[in-house]
C-alpha cells in the first residue's frame, strides 16, 4: 500500500498521540486543486495584461470551505520569477481591528525586498506619512523625516502607498495580495478602495478575497463589494461548490490504493455538499471507510480531528484560536506556559493531525472554520486566562520594540475582563489609530474608550484628558472618516453634557458648527455666533487660538450664504484676533477670506491686493498657502483672467502632490483649473484633472464640484444624452452641498438649467432659472452672472413656443423678465458685467418680421454687440461661436443671406477649432436647413438630404414623399410637431405667409382636409 507524505512524520518517541488518527492511505489534503481551472486561468489572464500597463483587482468570494485561499496559493505558487509579490491577511480583532494590519504586512515585504532606503526615496513627500505607519522606518533618516505621524492624513498615507506601487511595478509586475476581507479594518478597507481607482498607470494585479456568509447586512465590505461592481477594472469571481464527478475526483486524489466504494463517494458528496474542505475533512476520517464513522453536525465534523489530539495538545490549540488565524511562534512561546520541548512536541502532533499547518515562523489555522470551532469550546475562565497571556505579551514587545500593538493589548485585555488594563491601552491605540491617518480605527477605539469610561478608576487620569475633550476628539475622527452625521450626534451629546462656563463648551460650538456644513445642514452661522458668545463671556479661560479660528469660520459661512458685508467686518475681526496671537497662518486666512467677501461684492481691485498681503503672510505654511491658491485661482477665474487662474490651479495643485494632500485640497485646486481650461478650449488638459480627480475618490462636496464641470462640458461638446444622464445621477448627491454653498447652487443651477433646455423641457428649464430670483442675499456676480443669460434664453425660448409650457408659467416667464435686469444692474460693477449684459440682452432683443408679432432674439444689430463682447479676453471661448451662430440665425430672419452666410461660416470655423461641438451641430443643422453650403461642414445626403427624418418605408409612402418638395417635407415635419404658420416661419426663416402657402401645397398634395391629417400623414411619412 503506497501512502502520499504527510508534512510531518517524524513524531518525537515517547509522545502520547493517542489512536491513530489517519490511515496511511489518506492525505491532510488533496494534493491539486480541483475544479477551479477556469479560476486559475482567469488570474493568470488578468497578470497578462497587469504586465502590459492595465492594473487589474480580481476579488474572490466565496463560503467558508470553498477553495478561496487554495485557489490564490495554487496562483501565488505559479508566478513568474520576476513577479513581485506582496501579501496580507485581515486579522480578526473583533469589531475594532488594527488599523492597516494586511497592508503592513504587505509593505513590510516590500520593505524586506527592495531595502527601506529604497522605500523611503521612490515615496517622495509621502515619507511622514510612511514611516508613521512603519515607525521602524524612522530609524533610517529620523533626522529628516520627522515626528512620526505629525500632520498626518488619510489622503497623504494612500497616495504615498501608491506611488510605492506605482514605482516599484515599473521594475516588476506586483501581484498584492489580502485575505479574509471579511474581517479588514476600516482604514485598510478606505486604502483599498483608493487604490482600485489610483492605479491607474501601474503595473499591479489586486486579489482580494472575503467569505460571502460572513458579508451581513450593515457590513462596511457590502459598500466597497457594491462599488467595485460598477468598476470596469475589477472582477468578481464567486466560486461555486463542486460537483459530484469533481468530488469523486477529489477523493480519489487523496486516497492512493483502496480506491473507495461508490457508497462511500456518495456519502461523501452528500455530506459534503460540494464543499472542499469539508470533503477533505470527511475522507480523513478513517478514510471514510465506514459511515458510522461520519459526524452528524458540522462542529462535530470541524472538532473531529481535534477530540482525537493527547489533552497537551488540545490546550495549545485552544491558545492558539485565542490569539487568532494564525500566531507567530515567538508570540506563542511567551504565553504558552510548559517548556519549549513540551511546545514543540504538542505543536508537532498539531501539525501531523492536519489542525494547524506550519507558515514562514507562523502557526496558522488549516481553515478559519476549525479555529472557530475550537474558539468556541473554551471554558470562560480559560479564556480570560489565555487573553490575559496575550495582552501581557504585548505589552512587553511594545515595550521592547518599535511596533505599533496597543489595539492587540485592548482587545485581549478586553477578552480578559479587565478594563482598567483594556483602558489606557485603548487611549493608546486610539492615538496610534490617529498617528496612522486610521480615522475610522482611531473613532471606533474613542467609541470602545467612551463605553469603558464610567466603569474604569479615575478615567480622566488613564486617558490623559477629561471625557469631553476625549468626546470632542473621537467626534472629530468620525468626521475625518466619513461619518458626518454619526459625528454630528457624538458632538450634540457632549454640549449637552458640558456646562456653559466650561472652557470646552466654545470648541465644541466651533465643532458643531464645521460638521453641520459637512453634512450639509444648515445653522452654521447661528452656532460659530453662540460660540463667540461664550468666548466673550469665557474670557482668558479658553486658549487664545480659538478665537480666530472661530471668527474665521464664521466669516466663510457668510461668504458661502452670500451675506458679503458681514463676512467682511468678521473676517476683519479674524485678521485682528491674529495679529494680537501673533500668528501669520491665522492672519493669512482672515485676509484670503476678507479679499473674497470683499472682490464678491464689486471691489475687486482691493481684494486683488488682499489676496497678495494674504500670499505674503502665508509663506512657509503650507496650508495657508494652498487656501491662497484656491482661492486666489477662484477669483481670476470668475473675472475672466483663464491663464493666470490656470497658472495659480496649478501651482497650488503641485504642492497639494508634494504635501501628499492631492485628495483634498489637491481636489478643490483641480477643480478651479478645469473651468479656466474650458474657458481657453483646453478641453482635454480639462478632462485629465477631472479623471484624475474623481479617482482620487475625493469627499462629496469635491466630488460636486468635478461633476458639475464634466457634465457642463458634456453638454457643450454634443453629449446632449451623456450631460442629461450624469446630471440625473450626481444631483441628488448634490443637493446637500448646494443647500449650504450659494457657489454651488448657482453653479449647478446654471447647468441644468442649460442641459433642460438642450432637451426642450422648457419647464425645467424654467424651475432651474426662477431659484436665481429667490436668493435671500444678492448673488454671488462672478457664478450669477452667467446664470442670468442662462435665464434669458428661457424667456425667449418660451416667448418663441407659448404653447410648449402651461399659460400660468409662460406669464411668470414673461413677467420676469424685469426682475433679470434690475438684478443683471445690481450685479454691474463686476469686470465682466458687460460680456454677459450684451448676450442678455440679444437673447430677448425683438424685430417684428411682419407676421404680428415680435420675435425674441432676431435682432441682427443686438447679435453684432454680443459678438464684439465675445471676442473680449476675459470671454471664455464657446461664446464666440455660439454669438456667430445666434447673428447669423437673425441674418437669415432678416433675409440676408450673404451676410448669414459669412457669418455662420466664421462660426462654424470658431465652434470646430474650438472644439465645441453643440454649437458645430447646431451650425450644421441651420445651414442645412436654410439650404447654404458650408466649408468643412458634413455634406447630407439621401433622405437627409432632403430633410426629413428617414426613407419612406413602403412603395406606397415613398410614392407620397416624392410629390413633396424638400420644403414641403420640412413644413410637414413641423407641421406634425403642432407649429403654427408663425411658428413654422421662424424655425425656417421664412415668413409666416410663406409658411401658409407650403401648408396649403402639403394638404392638396396629400389629400389631406385638415391639419391634423396632414400630421398624421407625417407619422406615415416618417
């Protein structure tokens, strides 16, 4: 009888093994994998293209027992030589695991592999951010470096981590590897979600893999799964049980002779389910000779190899499953109480057994379901025992070395019911959550600190701060992570707890006030205004930098709500509150925010030279600086001076990379340089920001900003359908940005507005463009302005078409029309007042055409004045075609041909060397329809050629279109949308008289008594 070698035989003598537990036919495991080939294959596919530039995320699902974790060995087996590989596994810590656990472990590897000096230089400015993950790292350069997690922030650690991957997998494919996503940390799980959409010029295969049970509803990885679904870069691959000729295969490749009876695959199929490791449990059991042998629940099944283990080694595992998945052997020496002869002797059996298998210096579980299984067989007072062990051999390694490891001595103090051990070391990992930029981590930790607080002796003591503050911190964690509204509460509840005249109660108000503008929620403004109260009433017991930065605050929310003169006497406020401090930062931030309340309301020369005294104060601080450069590129942008705004955008966006705040401020400078980009027709440029923005995964107001610009540019490009589409999908998460920002509002306001009636909802249209006239404060000029023309071209579209919108709101619009202008006045001391008066004004200029009514921007002369406007510098560039377009469309309703002519030509030149392409259609389609030939325009031909929508479908339809000349078959085509004469006239440029006569052509032509025939005949037609 011929055997297949087991790990390990050599069973020290002497030992006490008990009954022989396998038959020496029978494997601990199938030597191949089974029925996942095509798995297999797939992954290597995907490190195919990895290798030629595509990074690719292949996440793997699955129930327990299924094969994830053979499947990625068996892959991780066959890589080439010169694939990097960098693996990491989820630990499970409970509800608060270690913040970026896996991807230590990960990075650590990469560490060991390249050299830490490497390391250090190919991440550039992300180095703070490193080494406060990887404190060992500091002992390489700490005179550089710097403080440890100092500064810190979420963004600055994902974008180093990927420039490290980015970097190194020029050299050589990365394959990286996590495990067990199921039980990952909220940090790990916020880096992940990055880096699917940060890749994007490396050469890195992601596999991740999770058990799909273990995924319940509220479960942080049901987010995450639900995104990488929609992402065109990442596969799922769920794999599935295997079948009955799979199993029979399985068991026949761990039994070598005897080959087993049909009963006894059958059995083993039945019972099994399909599942592989529960087949591979089931053979070892006596070869699954005999089926009495078989146990009747699956704990019995996962404990079956367990219960045959000498007691010795029963209790190691037992210590084992307390300290997790896997545990090193050095961590298990120190809390395993016997000899080291006695632990190697009990960890042989173990391992011989087939319960635990041998990892690198590590002593890992052969599956998760077994350490469970076993985990839950402690007795309580064993298991405080063994957790106690635990938490003390941390805390001596922490002592004696430079990792990170307090979230490990509070969990196992925790396990051991001791809270006046578990709560300093929670304070401690909260801080360590916090140095690493795990905001998430660092919240939950405050959370489990908050819990433990009134049942811990003299808590205030242990934590190093008393309960509000520790309340106001873990709140501002919340925040960072993400968690507005979860943040929000934990702040309302420790005002409600802190007195009046204690010195926390400002800095609380201040906090309330940041995280209700961060959830878009309103009463900002009244809150920062009580928590000027309490200063005043506080005095000098509260510490002097509160002061400005709540001024500062406060004067933001008013020039975001409009209300422009209080910003600026607060912001002044700010500026002397700083001065007396004696602090550039906070005095560079009062001037920046007393330059714009001031440009906004029209002294735009002295909040020029604001902004500069703000650059000058903020020199060296680079915060202060990247508010400058938002700000400042803000500005130039909104009085037209493109160059220089793009110039600002992007020296602040530099920095923002060096800083390692890309994600953030980075964001925001991004999105100040795609408008003036636009604006100068650098569409492309444009559109680079915005990808690499958005897959920076930037927070919601951010996102905002992007959306609104690409949808924008959709729509000005000929993307009618794509514009409508994002706009129908971003503006619900909009909406709680534009209930706080006036910029915002307007800003979207004006694109929907424009994208209704790039789809003829005039209604919309108009709903979108009345919001302008209902602000409580005067508008912003620089975002109103544009918006203003956006509302006359409403006016005149429902003036033109009455019929397309109900009476009641055709007389509001009509009636609106005065109140545009005195607003389009009020705005008049804005530079570019004038380009957007004169194109207000040729969008409602009327000429009678001599049909009895005057028609809304017809006036040849008004267009001429638009024109010379849109040639001005600070005119973005789209307007120029678009005011060439509108002159000649008044031309030809005036009759002169040649000069229509001329004109769309030069238009249709402008809108293709510009690239705006709704306006190059639209030049296409009157050209086409008033019959003149232009340059470079697409020639129509067939059935478009002459005008209508498509060929005749039958003999009978094409022998009736033949008898219609090409004008008659554009009447019928109005004729058949509901058009009046009048109307019909003006959509051809021809009088309405003219109209009457081709109407009259088309009944006779089509026998048709009425005009409601006629359209029915069009139907037909068409």
């Amino acid at each position: 009888m011929t055997i297949q070698p087991l790990a390990i035989t050599d069973v020290p003598s002497g030992a006490a093994v008990g009954a022989a537990w396998h038959d020496e036919n029978v494997t601990t495991s199938a030597p191949a994998m089974i029925g996942r080939d095509a798995d297999l294959a797939r992954l290597s596919e995907r490190l195919d293209e990895v290798r030629a530039g595509a990074p690719f995320t292949v996440i793997v699902g699955g129930e327990a027992g299924i094969g994830k974790t053979r499947l990625i060995r068996e892959f991780q087996r066959g890589l080439p030589n010169d694939v990097l590989l960098l693996t990491g596994q989820c630990v499970d810590l409970g509800s608060v695991a270690a913040p970026y656990a896996p991807v230590k472990t990960a990075l650590r590897t990469l560490v060991s592999e390249v050299g830490a000096e490497r390391v250090l230089t190919a991440v550039g400015p992300g180095r703070a951010a490193l080494v406060a993950l990887l404190p060992e790292l500091a002992q390489i350069e700490p005179g550089e470096i710097g403080a440890p997690g100092k500064g810190i922030e979420s963004s600055q650690l994902h974008e180093g981590i990927a420039v490290l991957l980015e970097t190194f997998s020029r050299d050589r494919p990365i394959v990286f590897v996590i495990e067990d996503l199921h039980w990952v940390d909220a940090a790990s799980l916020a880096l992940l979600r990055f880096l699917m959409r940060a890749l994007g010029s490396s050469r890195v295969l992601t596999v991740l893999s999770f058990r799909t049970e273990d995924v319940t509803r509220g479960h942080p990885l049901r987010a995450f799964l639900a995104e990488a679904d929609r992402d065109r870069w990442v596969e799922r691959r769920e794999l599935g049980r295997l079948t009955r000729p799979q199993v029979r295969k399985f068991v026949r490749s761990m039994i070598v002779d005897d080959a087993p009876s049909e009963r006894v695959l059958d059995n083993v199929f039945r019972r099994s389910d399909g599942v592989p490791f529960f087949v591979e449990e089931l053979v070892g059991i006596d070869g699954c000779r005999d089926e009495g042998f078989v146990p009747d629940t699956l704990r019995e099944l996962l404990l079956a190899r367990y219960e045959r283990l000498p007691d010795s080694a029963q209790e190691l595992l037992r210590l084992i499953s307390t300290g997790g998945v896997r545990v090193a052997h050095a961590l298990l020496s120190e809390v395993y109480t016997g000899s080291a002869d006695e632990l190697d002797s009990a960890a042989r059996q173990c391992v011989q057994y087939g319960v635990i298998s041998i990892d690198g210096d590590d002593y890992a579980f052969r599956h998760a379901l077994v350490r469970e299984a076993i985990l839950s067989d402690l007795l309580p007072g064993e298991r405080a025992r063994f957790h106690a062990r635990y938490a003390e051999a941390y805390e001596a390694a922490a002592e004696a070395g430079t990792r990170r490891l307090a979230a490990e001595i509070s969990f196992h103090w925790l396990g051991a019911h001791d809270a006046a051990r578990a709560f300093p070391a929670t304070m401690q990992a909260m801080r360590e959550a916090r140095a690493a930029a795990a905001y998430a981590t660092a919240a939950q930790l405050g959370e489990r600190a908050l819990g433990l607080w009134d049942v811990v002796p003299d808590a205030a003591a242990a934590a190093g701060m008393g309960k509000l503050e520790l309340m106001g911190r873990t709140a501002s964690h919340l925040r960072n992570a993400g968690e507005g509204e979860r943040s929000l509460a934990l702040i309302r509840a420790a005002l409600a707890e802190c007195p009046r005249d204690d010195a926390n109660y400002p800095r609380l108000l201040r906090d309330k006030a940041l995280y209700l503008g961060n959830v878009g929620k309103g009463g900002s403004i009244e809150v920062l205004e009580e928590a000027l109260e309490a200063l005043d009433r506080l005095g000098d017991a509260v510490p002097g930098e509160l002061r400005p930065t709540v001024l500062s605050a406060l004067a933001g929310r008013l020039m975001i709500d409009g209300r422009l003169d209080d910003a600026a006497e607060v912001a002044d406020r700010a500026l002397a509150a700083a001065i007396e401090l004696g602090s550039p930062r906070y005095a560079s931030i009062a001037t920046n925010l007393a330059a714009i309340s001031r440009s906004d309301r029209g002294e735009v020369e002295a909040g020029l030279a604001m902004l500069e005294r703000a650059r000058e104060l903020a020199q060296g601080d680079g915060a202060a600086m990247l508010r400058y450069w938002v700000n400042a590129s803000d500005l130039h942008y909104l009085i037209g001076r493109y160059p220089e705004a793009v110039r600002l955008a992007e020296d602040g966006l530099a920095r923002a990379r060096a800083q390692g705040v890309e994600r953030s401020s980075g964001v925001i400078l991004a999105s100040n340089a795609v408008d003036p980009l636009f604006a100068l027709g650098e569409w492309q440029r444009a559109d680079a920001l915005i990808e690499r923005a958005l897959a920076l995964d930037p927070p919601v107001p951010f996102t905002a900003y992007l959306q609104r610009a690409r949808i924008w540019a959709a729509l000005w490009r000929g993307d009618v359908t794509g514009a409508t589409d994002m706009l129908r999908r971003a503006k619900p998460a909009m909406a709680s940005v534009m209930e706080v920002e006036m910029q915002t509002r307007l800003a979207v306001g004006r694109v929907a507005g424009e994208v209704a009636l790039a789809n003829d909802d005039l209604g919309a249209a108009w709903r979108e463009a009345n919001v302008l006239l209902h602000e409580q404060y005067l508008p912003l000029p620089g975002y109103a302005l544009p918006f203003v023309w956006v509302a006359a071209r409403v006016i005149a579209a429902v003036r033109a078409r009455p019929g397309a919108v109900p009476p009641t709101v055709a007389d509001q619009v009509d009636a609106a029309e005065p109140a545009f202008r005195e607003l389009l006045e009020r705005l008049s001391n804005w530079p570019t007042h004038a380009l957007w008066a004169a194109l207000f004004d040729a969008e409602l200029a009327t000429v009678d055409q001599g049909s009895g009514a005057d028609v809304p921007g017809a006036d040849p002369s008004a267009w001429r004045r638009a024109v010379e406007a849109a040639a001005a510098p600070e005119a973005p560039g789209f307007l120029a075609p678009y005011a060439l377009l509108r002159r000649g469309e008044a031309e030809l309703a005036a009759a002169d041909r040649a000069a229509a002519r001329a004109t769309l030509q030069q238009a249709f030149d402008l809108a293709e060397a510009g690239g705006v392409g709704a306006v190059r259609e639209r030049i296409e389609r009157v050209a086409s329809t008033a019959a003149i030939a232009l340059e470079g325009a697409a020639r129509p031909h067939g059935a478009e050629a002459a005008g209508i929508a498509g060929a005749a479908t039958s003999d009978a339809d094409a022998l009736a279109a033949a008898e219609l000349t090409a004008r008659e078959r554009q009447v019928l085509e109005l004729l058949a949308e509901g058009l009046s004469n009048r109307q019909i006239g003006e959509r051809l440029f021809i009088s309405g008289k003219t109209a009457s006569v081709h109407v009259s052509a088309i009944l006779r032509k089509l026998g048709a008594a009425t005009r409601t025939e006629a359209a029915y005949r069009a139907g037909a037609l068409r």
